[in-house]
DNA sequence: ACCTGAACACCGTTCAAGT
DNA sequence: ACCTGAACACCGTTCAAGT
C-alpha cells in the first residue's frame, strides 16, 4: 500500500515490493499466484474497510447522500488504488459488500420497484464510481476550469475545491432524477422509451 | 490502431508496432518523442472523428441525448482505447472540440446561468464517460447482474444487452435532474447546500 | 517442504556509430 | 541529415537446483 499510495499502481512491481519486504522476488510467488491476484487482494483489502453508518428511519435520498460521501471518503484515501480498482476490476464491488448491501436497502426504501433494481443500481454505481474516478484522475478539475467559449474571462479557474461541490452536485442530480422517476410511473412503466 | 482495437492499449509496444510497420523499433523515435505521445496522439485522431448533427430547434433535452448517444457510439467503435482515454488523459476533451461546443450550445440553450456553467458541464462530462468506461470495461453487466439478496431468482442474469438501456437510464435521470434544478432556481440560487 | 539463483522473454529509451 | 545496432535498466514469471 505504501507503494501504491506513493508512486501509482503501475510503480508497483514484484521486485520493488521484494526489496521493501527485504525478501526475494521469488518467494512472493509462494504466496501469491501473480501481480493481478496481489492487486486484486490489495483493493479488496481497502475495499472491506469501508464503512457508513445506516440511518434507517431517514428518507432515502438522505441516506443515499451519506452512503455517497463515505464511499468518497474511502476513495480518497487511496486515491490510485481506487482509480485502478474503479477501471480494470469490474467485480471490485461485491454482493457482499456493505456498500452493495446498503445501496440495496436504501433503493428497497425508495420504493424501486424489484424489476427495475439491476438497472436502477447499476445507473447509481456507475454514476457513483464515473464521477469519483474523473475527480481522483484530474478529469473533473479539468472540465471544471474549461468555459464556454469565453476563455479569457477573470483567472484560469475558479479557487479551488471545486471538485466536492461537483459530486455533490452529480448526485443531488441523480437523487432528483430518481425521485421524479418514481414518483410518476410507480407501477413500473418503461416510461419513454 | 489495428494493435490496439485487437488486443488492448497495455499490448501496444513500441517494438511490436515496429514489426508491424516493418521498421526498426528505434525509427518510431524519429516520428514521436515518446509512447505517451503516440498514445495522445492516437486519442486525438480518434476524438477527432467524433461527429454529430445540430438540431437548433429541437428541445435542450433531445439535443443533450442526441449528443451522449453519438458519443456512445464512437466510444464504442474504439472500445479499448477509449476506455484507456478516459481513465489516463484529464485532457481528453479539449475546449475546440465538437463535442464540448455543442455541450456548451445545449447548456446554455437549456437555460443554465454562466456563473453554473463550469460546474453543471462538468457534471455532465463525469457522468456520460463515467458510465460509459463503467460499460466498456464490463463493470455495468456485472452490476446489472447483482441481484439484491436474492441470487437465486430465475437464470443468471437478464437476456443481454441491458447495458444500453442503463446508458439511457442515466441520460434521462440527469436531464430530468438537471430539469427540475433550472426549474426552480432560475436565479441562480445554491439550492439545498 | 520451502526457498532462490539463473534464465527467459519481454519492455521503453539512450546513444554512439554507421550510411 | 537520417537511420539503427548494441546496450542499459528495467519488467513478470518459470524452473531446476539448492537447503
């Protein structure tokens, strides 16, 4: 993790990681079969110290809110290797997890239909996820700094920080996307397609 | 290209491009300083193609669709690269490029205030390229195919190609997201934080 | 049984020497 | 001026030989 958090998951290499643990590179294959099964055991070691707390009698987009920053929180304590786990393991989250088991329950309060939940959750994760890894690869202050067509307008960004305020905003979005969605077709209509 | 759409960005090499272009790997040095910058600059000739149609007077809404799905489908004429793109080049999305004057257009056809713009266009970028990355590294299917708490419910997971219709699913929560904000806070007020 | 040196098949890149 | 062979400093992984 060390190494990881310092130099990026790509500066991670058997040999580094032999020399760190003052051992042969050799011998870390007696206890892992290759570098992917060792970068997979790391991000599910990060990812199983996620934590949220369950508010269970507060409404569903409050909760979904909380379970959103402390998935963020999460992320940016490791920031490449979440970046990493984000785009080159796609069964990083699992059914197990608190977090997938709590986004269930909060999408069950909400009142999401059971037909619609794959797609209803998998919209949530990928938006989640989407929004967090343009924030920790730089994408999101990016865009944030790029105007319309007026490019010599004040500085060359705003202050700072703007990339909190995005996230918020993606999901605040999300939230009231959802809950026009439910509120209007609640016998599970495939509304305008 | 032809290496890269095959077999993935990470099996691009500088010597076995060489063999392909029947050249000496150390020629290609000549050509570009670097692989990073073959790498950008395959992107940009790939983001270069993107292309979609203006519909002035059509709704923001149909507008904002029209040019997620066209981007969609570019995406998906260059999976591999593309998903690279996202991940490793903040920069992907340049101010000049067609994709993001006519995201400007649209916005600001929707009515979004200029102080909103950085944040609301952002959010926008994140979410498009953040579900379809999720898409294109299969991230999305396996979502779709997480069932709550029961995983024992009829087959494995739904006939297929569900990950079109999550794509859908997010475009039309943000803009009806996105719809209620302009709606009621059209001065421009930080609504909610 | 456990460990490991040497080796294999690769990388990106430099640089001096060729034409 | 342009090209390129050899070399450098790395990789992940195998495998036979050591203890």
């Amino acid at each position: 993790m060390r190494l990881i958090d310092t130099d990026g998951v790509e500066a991670l290499t058997m040999r580094k990681l032999a020399t760190v643990l003052d051992a042969n590179p050799m011998s870390l294959y007696h206890h892992v079969p290759n570098k992917d099964a060792l970068l997979r055991g790391v991000a599910r070691m990060v990812g199983a110290q996620f934590r949220t707390v369950t508010l269970e009698d507060a409404p569903w987009q409050e909760r979904l809110r909380l379970l959103a920053t402390d998935f963020r929180t999460l992320a940016h304590r490791h920031p490449k290797l979440m970046a990493y786990s984000f785009t080159h393991q796609a069964d990083f989250i699992q059914p197990e997890d608190p977090f997938w088991v709590s986004l269930a329950a909060i999408l069950d309060a909400a009142g999401v239909p059971h037909s619609e939940f794959p797609q209803i959750a998998a919209l949530v994760c990928a938006v989640i996820t989407g929004v967090l890894s343009a924030e920790l690869n730089g994408a999101l202050r990016q865009w944030s700094s790029l105007n319309p067509s007026t490019p010599d307008e004040g500085g060359l960004a705003r202050p700072g920080h703007d990339e909190v305020e995005v996230f918020r905003l993606a999901l605040d979005t999300i939230i009231t996307g959802l809950e026009s969605r439910l509120a209007d077709g609640d016998g599970s209509l495939d509304a305008g397609l």
